[in-house]
C-alpha cells in the first residue's frame, strides 16, 4: 500500500507551493521584480506576471524598468511571456502591459533571436488581430 507515501508527497507538495506564493509575495513587497518575474513564470502563472508587470509600470520610469527586467530574462523565460503576452493582449484590460512588454522584446531581440523563439509563428498570429 503507498497511499501514505503519495499523501505525505503531495502534502510536500503543496508546502512547497504555498513557501514558493509567500517568497513571490516577499518578493514584490521588495520590489524586487527580477526575482519575482522569474518566480511567477517557473511556477506558470501567467496572471501573477502580469501583475508583477503591473506593478512594475507603475513605479517611477516603469517602462524604462520594466525594459532593464524584461532584458535580463533568460530566453526561455521570455518565450512564456511571450506566450502569456499574447493572452492578456485579448483583453482591453490588460493589453496596454502586454503592449509594453512586446514592445521591450521587439527594441531589444534580434529578429534572429525572436525567430528561434518556441511558438513565434503561433504568436505573431494570435496578435496580430488585436495589435
């Protein structure tokens, strides 16, 4: 019988989850959002990115900001905004952020970086009705 085992796995689990949701809290309590960006998109929560991308642009100079965290993202990191980008693009609510994050991809890729980016194609299509 494993079930404790797996009990006491998803327990961990969970634990995990809610140590990794207070450290991201901690994070954007700090401002530091380079840390929090990274958090946000390992655990996959495209909501809490663009809230950390909300508060961002809200600081004093926010876009120059949000450039300098934008920029040092590792490349797969900037392929899930990309993803979640093209998301919050759809929603009149939400696409002003997603406008600035594209923008900072756009200045600061090369269209040879951009194109070896995982799911370019299906992005540039998604957006480009609500661009």
């Amino acid at each position: 019988d494993v079930t404790e085992i797996e009990e006491k796995e998803a327990q961990a689990k969970q634990e995990e989850q809610i140590m990794k949701e207070q450290e991201l809290s901690n994070l954007l309590h700090e401002k530091r959002y380079l840390k929090a960006l990274g958090l946000a998109i390992s655990l996959d929560r495209p909501h809490t990115v663009l809230t950390v991308v909300k508060a961002i642009l809200k600081e004093p100079e926010g876009k120059r900001r949000l450039e300098e965290n934008i920029v040092r993202l590792r490349k797969d990191q900037k392929e899930a905004v990309l993803a979640f980008l093209v998301t919050w693009n759809t929603n009149s609510r939400n696409c002003h952020e997603a406008q600035a994050v594209m923008e900072t991809l756009l200045k600061h890729e090369a269209p040879d970086n951009l194109l070896q980016f995982s799911g370019i194609k299906s992005a540039v299509e998604s957006l480009l009705p609500y661009t």
